[in-house]
C-alpha cells in the first residue's frame, strides 16, 4: 500500500483529497523552511545536495501522519505500507504532528484560532454562543511507583486518562481543543486554570456549559449558563418539578452539539485510546482539532453551493 493508495481512499485518511491538498500547499513550506533551519544549524561533512536522498518525501510523511491519527496504525505497519524503516516513520510523524497542531481551528474565510484568547475574542465579535465540554482519552498507565501515578485516574470510570477541553460553535464546529491535564482534574478546574474563566470574565461571548461547570456563571458575570439549580429539595410541588425539567431539557437539546463535535473527534483513533507518550497528547488533540476543523469547513462550504 502506498501514496496512490492512500490518497484515492478517503476512508484511509479521514479527509478528502482537496482538504490534502490545502494541507500540502500549507504545511509543506513550513516543514522545509524547519528543515533548512535544521541543517543551517550544524557543521556541514557534506556539501550541499551530497548524501542519501529522502526516501520519505514530504507528501509521504504527511500521509503517513494522517493515517497514524485517523487509525491508530502501528509505526512498524505504516513502514511495511511505504516501504521504509520504522524509525523514518517515527521521525516523520515527529517532524509532522507538531506543525499540525500549531495550525489551530479554522473558521470562516480561512482564518484559524490557535488559542483560548483567540477564540473568545472571535466570539466576542460574533453573536453565536459557545458550547464547552471536556473529554477523557484512555492512556497507558504509568509506571509502578512513579510520581503522580494516581493523578491520571479518572474518577469515573477509574481508568487512566488524559483530559482535554473542547469548545465548539452553536452547530458544533470544533474551536478549540487542549489544556490538556490528567485525568483526575475536575472539570472547572481545567477551566480555571487554563485562564478561559478570565478571558470571559471580560463580557462578549455567551458559553454554554453542563454541571461540572457550576459556579462559573457567577465568576464570570453571568458569561458562562449552565444548568437551573434545584430550589426545591424535598417534597418539590409538581409546577417546579415541569418547569425545572423543561429547563434542563431545554439546556441539554442546546448543548447536544459540543457531544457531537466529541463524538467526530474520537472517530479518529488516537483520540479514542492514546497508546504513546502521553507527553505528546497535546499535539496529538491539537492536531486532530485542526483537521476536523478543515473537514467541517469543507463540506460545509460544498452544502452552501
């Protein structure tokens, strides 16, 4: 299996081909420019144009990335399909990976978000809500002894985990995804640390959120809507008892969509159990946000023609 087989097969890459190609024609000059950079910096043996030419060319690397995110694949398989050395695989994605996950979140008119201040400023300046939500990855667990072993136990499901924060738009666009922490940090306080609590606190956007989130309606002036409160505890009249649902259905039919957005993100498989490093995860999640994001871009744009 090789590049003509990758690139006619949408189901291997997630992606279709003209989504490809815009990533060639963006990434491509940024990988070689890193590439020369790289060279530039040491003391040359040879001269230049000397030595082994790149059996993994640029498209290659990026394919192969593409299909290590979308599937999960090993890297000694992705080296059999392309016919090179496990570790040329393992330095492309390296090289690769990290220049996807800077790219940030697209939007509208090509313009991306990189980061949480971006992304509120870009609400702020449009009159759609937000949607926020995190979610947990399954990662390996660490090793015996280990300092901090237990801070990846989500309490939940008591499995090791890695927890990201997404935010998408009112129909589910993916924004943003990162602040990645480890599994056992609650959910506010991923919020709170990762300063989006005090870049809302600033007015301008609307952001919807469940109940893992309460109390921030209050830091942030009323930005931030979760779910009513119960008022009633004991023996609520039956009047409360509709309203009160009503509202939490309301609020929950709102807030289907960032579930949606979170449900497309684990379709790519090293999002639904991460089985590297889980010191790169953050680049992985950014990664896979952005190509969502270019994914979403693009077949909303044909629906519109």
């Amino acid at each position: 299996m090789g590049r003509g087989a990758v690139l006619s097969r949408r189901r291997v890459t997630g992606l279709s081909t003209e989504v490809i190609a815009g990533l060639v024609a963006e990434v491509g000059p940024v990988w070689q420019e890193r590439q020369d950079a790289r060279r530039a910096g040491r003391v040359r043996l040879r001269a230049p144009g000397a030595g082994a030419r790149y059996r993994l060319v640029f498209l290659d690397r990026l394919l192969v990335t593409l299909v290590a995110l979308r599937h999960g694949v090993t890297h000694d398989v992705l080296a059999a399909w392309f016919e090179v050395d496990r570790s040329t695989v393992t330095r492309a994605i390296g090289e690769i990976r990290p220049i996807l996950a800077e790219r940030g979140c697209r939007i509208e008119n090509g313009t991306r978000l990189r980061d949480l201040r971006e992304v509120v400023e870009y609400l702020g300046s449009t009159e759609d809500y937000a949607i926020i939500d995190a979610t947990e990855v399954r990662v390996r667990r660490p090793a015996a002894h280990a300092a901090g072993r237990d801070r990846f136990v989500f309490g939940k499901s008591r499995q090791n985990a890695i927890k990201s924060m997404v935010i998408t738009d009112q129909v589910g666009r993916v924004l943003f995804c990162g602040a990645t922490v480890p599994g056992s940090v609650a959910d506010i306080t991923q919020a709170r640390d990762s300063g989006l609590v005090g870049l809302l606190a600033g007015g301008g956007a609307r952001v919807l959120a469940d109940a893992g989130y309460q109390g921030l309606n209050t830091e942030t002036g009323g930005v931030v809507i979760t779910p009513p409160h119960r008022k009633f505890r004991r023996n609520p009249p039956a009047w409360y008892e509709q309203q009160h649902r009503t509202q939490r259905q309301a609020h929950s039919r709102d807030r289907i969509r960032v579930e949606h957005g979170i449900a497309h993100l684990k379709n790519w498989r090293a999002l639904a159990r991460h089985l590297t490093r889980r010191e790169g995860f953050d680049h992985t999640v950014r990664a896979v946000a952005g190509l969502l994001s270019d994914h979403q871009h693009i077949d909303r744009a044909q629906l519109a023609r």
